[in-house]
C-alpha cells in the first residue's frame, strides 16, 4: 500500500484520494486470480455519477476470482504532488499502483477526456503506446459511448468493447484465465479475444488512406478476425445484474442520490443523438423488479433521494404506476423520487410535481431547435403548443423557473430558426408572466449547446458549423436574449470545434493527442483547463487539421473512420433518416406502432423488451 497521507494534506478535495466509502470493497489480493482497475478518466465527482461504474464493479467483485479497485484522474493540483514525490497512479481501495493489476479499464463517456487517458497511462508508470507494452504491463481496455468510433485512441488501447460491458466482461476475464493470466501468452490473449462478438482490437487491423487523405478500407490482418465488430447487447434486461449494495461517495458528487435504471435505449429517433441509435433497442424491467431493487437500494445505503435512471424516463410504459408504487413504499422514510429526464408535455410536468414533495427550484425542456421546420429536421417530435403547455402547467404546479435547451449548427438551421428560439424563449416568459408568477421569481433560462456530428447517427455525414459561424450566431442570441427574466447560457465552441474533430476522427490524430497531452492538456472539458491554443500547436506538429475531420461532409459512397464498428442499425437505415431529414419528414417512435426499419432487432435476434 503507497503511502499518500503527505500528498492528501496539500490537495483539494482530499476525500477524492482517500477511499474507504460505504459499501466499498476490498476483497483479498492474494486470492483474485484476475485484478481489474476501472479507470474513470474525469475526477471522482463526475465518476461516482455514472452507473455504468457501480454496474461492473459489482459485476466484477461478485466473482469468486475476481477483483475490481476503482481510480480516477487526478486533479491538476494532486497531480503535482504526484510526480514531485514520485508516486504513480493508484486505486482507491488498496492504493496499490495502477500497474500492479492484471487489467486497466477506462470508460470513455466524452471525447474531451481522452487527454486524460494518456495522462493516467504516464501516471501509471506505463507507455503510452499499446505496441510498446509487454506481458509485464496490464492489458489497457476501454468501453463506453467513444469506443463506437476507437480510433483516435486506437494506439493506446489494447482493445476495445464496442457495446454494453455486462455482456463481455465476464467473457474476458474468463478467457484471461484460461489462457494463463498475466503469465499467458499477451498476443495470443488479443487474438483470441477479437473472436468474442463485441471486441475490436486495433493492433489486428491495419487502416489504409486514399491520396487526399481520407480512409480508403480498414482491414484486418490476421486470419479469423471479422472485417465488422457488432456491439453487444444485454438481451435480459430485467434479470441484469444491478448494483443495490452501491458505493456511496464521502463528498458530494454530480449526481449524489441513488441511482435506479428503469429501462435502456430509445426509440423516439432523433437525428443528432447518438446515444438513441447506440443503446438501442429499448428494454424494460418489470415494476415488481424495480420496487425490489429500490428497496435494497435506499436499505443499502440510506440515500433520501431516488432517481429513476433512462434516456427518456417518462416513455417507460408503466412509469405513473411505477411512481405511485415507489412513493407508497417510501411514504414516511422522508425518501423523495426523481425524474432526471422529461419529455416537453403536460404529462411529464405531472409527473414531476407528483413525485415532488418539495417542488425542485427549476424544470428543464429540450425543445432543440426554434422552428417546427427544424424540430422536423431533426425527428424532435415536439411543437410550440408542447412546450407552451407544458410550461404552462409547471407554473400552474409552482414551479417558477424553467431551463429550456436548444442546439445551434444544427443541419439547415438559418438566421430565421435562430430568431424562433429568441421568440419562443420570451413566449415562455410571457406565459409564465400570464399565470401569475412574482416577476422576481420568474426565471428562463436559456441553454445553447453546438452540433457536434457523432458517429452511427443520421448526422454522421453532415459537417460541423464553422468556429467563427458559431460565435456569430451565440452573439445574435445573445442580443435577442437580453430581457428581464431570461438568461443566456452557451458553450465554447471552441471545445464543441475540438469534440467534432475527434468524435469523427481516424487512427491519425493519435499523433495529435499524443502532442496535445505532451504540452500540457488536461481536463480538456474543464473551461478552467481548456487551452485551444496548445491544441492547435498539437495538431500542427501531428501534420493534421482538425478542420478537415470537423468540416468534412461526407458522401453515402466514403468509408467512414468507424464502418467497421457496428451498432446495429443499418447503413441503410441511416442513409434513409439523412434523407427524410432533409426533405423535413419525421419518423414515428417504433414503439408507437410501425416499425422504422433500423435493422437492428432482426440482427441482433432480439425484441424491444417492454416491462408488463
């Protein structure tokens, strides 16, 4: 065990390093036959948000022969300690170094934390570059929504699970051991590992590039690994292992309450959003299942809030049951049930007030885009009349302020559907101002967000709008945006430029990280860390533009980054939704009746799995 009392006195956020939290485990070392550190490339408040963290490391420490210790990244001024007094990255159970493990394991939940990745790597005391490791180092595994386009990290990573963990994890530590462990035969171990549906290693795959630059194929080059890694899926959500027993953080986190997954995926089919095609199909637990879990849940723990967890929580379709049944189990525990997720209805407003004891200070709707027109674009499924109504019913319910989220640079978007978020904006303010609401009180905020094209979308072929394009039309919004009641709130587009770049980028720009972490970036979606001037020195080393990943508009006919990572929907499919996009049709949600033909159930042999 590293001795990191000194270093804990001289940091922030000492509980970020300390470990020993409820329900933590620290299983015997000696007697794991296969040791995994899960690696959270963000700091610990952001990692102890996320489920997927909790889900594997139950999943792993419920084994027998298994353990998992968790690590996040240091904080820059933690990281200074660290290398001053020459002690590696370690995990927060047994604080043993990183490369003591059999396994690293990073999830890979944002593109602006993949200098991060690099960062922990060095910390570690291991090189950067998968092909300088050898069988004395541990084998680098990544997952998570990034790994559906690997290859900006494709030289750093040993391989990657392209789907959901629980289906492949269990495979790989098994294979780990039946091959000998760390003792084993590395490249043996990658080569069979690549014939486990929902594995790509990157070493076993060569990319070749046409004359002007862009992916010509991606082969593999050695026999027996499939030309196409398809994602995995869990096809029993219901009996899903799930984490009642969960970690509870010492300080206060992201998301501090527990964390209850209703179902997985979406079907409603919006055109920009790529987890909506990723996570599909959409799978439900039963409520019986549910109660049982929120029970254990709050018992395990002693949260006093629950949150029902899923991309579109009011679509579950026994959801106001489910609800009044959590709120009589807890009625007198002084536990509250929240909605981290609404649709833009009077239903889902509700809902919220339903399950609120304490109405929460502020409600937010997802409107995206200004004009109907656009909405259309985009398969928003959503109206003025929505949104209006279900503004109207939350200052009805007592709420007086709202947050409304749009995106900017979205395809065909024109001066005019940005003047339609202005004006819509005010309506908001107007209606809230109609039913009453103590102009003191009476708060709208407005939140602008940039396109960014991400892979097995839609999208994937549209370009990002240029920097300067964004800075003009966040400065037109923000002029039409300056009344009493209304905030304005937007993000860089330089970071939103930068996130394009490698959502769509190919094997090259690794050069281009590689240069980025070596002057000195970190924490790269932190403002406070941000530095786009070293990126840009960073890409001019590497010999790349970023633009030209960021700005390409691609044709059906070029083969993209990541073709060969399949997520289930078809080509087809994608090609098909491009089109109607731009023709401005909609699609209706497959669970409403007809079905889309994404392709993705008759592939995968599995069916939308509704909890009834």
């Amino acid at each position: 065990m590293l001795d990191i009392e000194p270093l804990l006195a001289r940091v922030q956020k000492p509980a970020r390093y300390a470990g020993g939290e409820w329900n933590a485990v620290r299983k015997d070392w000696d007697k794991a036959a296969v040791r995994v550190a899960f690696a959270f490339p963000d700091v610990y408040e952001v990692g102890m948000s996320y489920l997927g963290l909790q889900i594997l490391y139950h999943l792993v420490n419920s084994r027998e022969d298994a353990l998992m210790e968790r690590v996040f990244a240091p904080w820059v001024d933690m990281e200074g300690e660290m290398r001053r007094r020459g002690v590696p990255l370690f995990t927060l159970e047994s604080r043993r170094p990183v490369r003591d493990f059999d396994i690293l394991a990073f999830t890979l939940q944002y593109e602006l934390t993949f200098t991060n990745v690099l960062n922990m790597l060095d910390l570690a005391g291991l090189p950067l570059r998968a092909a300088a490791r050898g069988p004395g180092h541990p084998l680098v595994v990544a997952g998570g929504p990034c790994a559906f386009n690997p290859e900006p990290l494709a030289d750093f990573v040993d391989l990657f699970v392209i789907g959901e963990g629980e289906e492949v994890l269990g495979e790989l530590l098994d294979l780990y051991l039946e091959l000998g462990g760390r003792r084993g035969d590395r490249q043996l171990f990658l080569r069979r590992a690549a014939s486990i549906p929902g594995v790509y290693v990157p070493s076993l795959y060569r990319v070749l590039y046409r004359d002007d630059g862009a992916v010509s194929r991606v082969e593999p080059v050695a026999a027996g690994v499939p030309p196409r890694v398809t994602k995995r899926v869990v096809r029993r959500f219901d009996g899903a292992p799930f984490p009642t027993r969960p970690v509870v953080p010492y300080l206060g986190v992201v998301h501090d309450r527990g964390m209850l997954e209703i179902q997985r995926g979406c079907t409603r089919g919006c055109r920009f959003c790529q987890a909506g095609m990723i996570y599909r199909p959409v799978r439900e637990k039963h409520p019986d299942t549910l109660l049982r879990q929120a029970a254990e849940l709050i018992k395990n723990t002693g949260y006093e809030e629950l949150s029902l967890v899923s991309l579109s929580t009011a679509d579950y379709s026994r959801v106001r049951e489910l609800v009044r049944s959590l709120l009589d189990s807890f009625e007198g525990m002084g536990v509250s049930v929240s909605l981290p997720s609404l649709r833009v209805d009077a239903f889902s407003v509700d809902l919220a007030r339903e399950v609120q004891r304490v109405r929460r200070s502020t409600l937010t709707f997802a409107p995206e885009a200004g004009t109907q027109r656009l909405r259309d674009v985009i398969n928003k499924g959503v109206t003025e009349e929505d949104l209006l109504g279900a503004a109207a019913a939350a200052f009805a319910a007592g709420w007086t302020a709202i947050k409304l989220y749009f995106m900017i640079g979205l395809p065909t978007e024109t001066d005019e559907d940005l003047e339609s978020i202005a004006a819509l904006s005010r309506r908001v303010l107007a209606r809230g101002k109609e039913m009453g609401v103590p102009p003191k009180r009476l708060k709208v905020t407005v939140s602008v967000s940039s396109f960014v094209p991400k892979s097995h979308t839609p999208f994937q072929w549209e370009p990002q709008a240029e920097m300067e394009e964004l800075v003009r039309r966040q400065g037109y919004l923000r002029r039409r945006l300056r009344e009493k009641g209304l905030e304005f709130r937007w993000h860089g587009a330089e970071a939103s430029f930068l996130e394009a770049a490698l959502a769509r980028g190919d094997r090259r720009l690794g050069r281009a990280l590689e240069e980025a972490w070596r002057l000195g970036c970190r924490f790269d979606g932190w403002s406070e860390c941000f530095d786009f001037a070293r990126w840009r020195e960073a890409f001019a080393r590497a010999g790349l533009d970023p633009a030209c990943y960021a700005y390409r508009r691609y044709s059906y006919e070029d083969v993209l980054p990541w073709d060969h990572i399949d997520a289930g929907v078809s080509r087809e499919y994608l090609i098909r939704e491009h089109r109607r996009a731009l023709a401005g049709l909609t699609t209706p949600d497959c669970r409403e009746g007809r079905c889309p033909g994404c392709g993705l159930c008759p592939t995968l042999e599995i069916e939308p799995e509704i909890g009834g």
